[in-house]
C-alpha cells in the first residue's frame, strides 16, 4: 500500500535568508556598477577610425555598442558587481517558486532600496541624513508587517481610483556608460477616494535599464511619510533606431487613518530619450497598481 508524504515546508528562516541574499545582490551592487561606469575609461580602437566605419552611421553605431559593451565586461569593478547583480536575479525566481509572491516582490524591493542607501553612503560617501533614516524606519516596519504570518494582502482595481501623478522637465539619454534619467513627479491629494492618497512632490534620478528602484528626493513639506522611487525599464532598439525609455514609478505610504496598514501605488509611462535632441517632455502616469497590507 503506497501513501502520498506532503514534502516538509521550508523553514521561517530560509525565506529570511533568500529575501536578504536577494536584497543585497540587487541593492549593494548597484552603487559600484553605477560608480564603474561613470568612471570608466574605455581605450581606442582602431576600427573605429576608419573611414569606412567613419562613413556609415549603422557601422559607427553597431562597432561602438559592441565595444563599449566588450570594454565595460572587461572592466573587473564593472563586470564582479553586474554578476552578483545578475546572481541576485536567479536567486529571485528561486524564491518565488517557493515563497508567496504578493508578499516576496515587495520585500525584495523594500530591502534592495536599503542595501543601496547602505551603498551610496559606502562607495560615494552621501550622508544617511534623518529624511532618509526616517523613510527606512517606515520601510522596515512595511517589511515587518508584510512578513508577518498574519498580514492580510489588498489588491485595487486600479482603475477604481483617481489619481494621476504629473512628470515634468523629463530628461533622459544614453551613453556608452549607459541610460540615465531625471525628472520632477507630483501627485495631488485625494481624499475623496479608497484608499485616500496624499499629496507629493519628489525629484527623481538614476541609471540603467532594469536597474533597482532609486529613491527620490522629496521636495515637499508634507507631513506623510510617503516615500517615491523610480526605476527605468528594460526597452528594445525599434526598427528605425529610435528608443522608447520606459520609466516606472512607485509610491509607498502608511494609510492615512490606519498607522497599520501601508500602501503601494505603482505605474509607469513611455517617453524617449531626449537629450539634446528635444526639450524638457511632460506627461502623466497612472498607476497600474495598487496593493495594500493590513
């Protein structure tokens, strides 16, 4: 006689060391390859001075994509940093095969932002000042509360709720170090609404497509602690040579009547890379979704 034997489940701790190995792949990583790439110094290459290559834009172009890639790979403070980035990513789809995913994605995201405030203050030196400790200290105890046993998942029909967020003096462009990106993003209050949105206004900047969220600077006085980060998408070259630049944004805030229950609002918006190319672009994003824990 056979009977089926339920696989015992993983315990507590393996899903606390995932998450951190996960967060510190994506997170610490990601001042080091943006630090490498600005100060990279890539050598010449005489194929590159040819006139023939000189001639034709599609040759210029496609020799000097391939060799700054080659030269960047090739640079040990660029390339250790990106494979433990890229690790970081495999060790994700490991997890969410194991672990819930409505609850993996935001903790991954809320200890990847961490790990990047740690690095900042280590590779660049940027002061950890009280604005920032207090964003942390509420993304922690987001954290807490999304892992705890008991917390219970919302899901909003994004198109339930009004509340656009407003881009302004959008600038973005790409190097042989890669994509960068800047703007101003504001959302008016809505109170009217569930769950009720504050009001926000936050200066955004960062580099490279599918790189970790980067927090914003807040450039309001508001007395929420509503913290916005940005992220640029991973786009493709279209047939004609033009680039969409696909910027994602997210806001995370306690609920304004219930210190418990935290809120996260996510969308994004295709531009273009518009550097010396275009003036300042605005536009709007709508958030997609919305995801609440009690």
């Amino acid at each position: 006689m056979s009977s089926s034997v339920t696989p015992p489940h993983p315990p507590a701790i393996n899903y606390v060391a995932g998450f951190l190995l996960v967060g510190l792949a994506w997170g610490l990583t990601t001042p080091f390859i943006r630090r490498a790439a600005k100060t990279h110094n890539p050598p010449d290459h005489a194929l590159l001075e040819r006139d023939d290559v000189k001639a034709s834009w599609l040759k210029s172009k496609l020799y000097g994509a391939f060799f700054a890639v080659i030269d960047l790979l090739r640079n040990p403070r660029y390339a250790v940093p990106l494979l433990i980035n890229l690790t970081g990513s495999v060790w994700f789809f490991l997890l969410i095969g194991q672990a819930e995913l409505s609850l993996t994605v935001p903790i991954v995201n809320t200890l990847a932002f961490l790990f990047t405030v740690l690095g900042d203050w280590w590779v660049d030196k940027k002061v950890i000042d009280r604005i920032i400790t207090m964003r942390a200290n509420v993304l922690l105890a987001a954290l807490a509360g999304a892992s705890s046993a008991s917390a219970k998942v919302m899901r909003i029909a994004a198109d339930s709720v009004e509340y656009d967020w407003s881009v302004t003096g959008w600038s973005a462009g790409c190097a042989r170090a890669g994509c960068y990106y800047d703007f101003n993003i504001t959302g008016a209050e809505n109170l009217e609404q569930t769950p009720a949105a504050p009001a926000f206004k936050a200066y955004c900047s960062g580099f490279d497509e599918g790189a970790p969220y980067r927090l914003c600077d807040r450039l309001d006085d508001g007395d929420t602690d509503a913290v916005v980060v940005a992220q640029l998408l991973p786009s493709n070259i279209s047939a004609n040579g033009t680039r969409n630049a696909i910027i994602q944004v997210s806001l995370k805030y306690t609920d304004l009547e219930t210190p418990t229950t935290w809120w996260n609002f996510t969308g994004h918006a295709a531009s273009f890379y518009n550097q010396f190319v275009a003036p300042l672009q605005n536009f709007t994003i709508t958030p997609s979704e919305i995801i609440g824990v009690a």
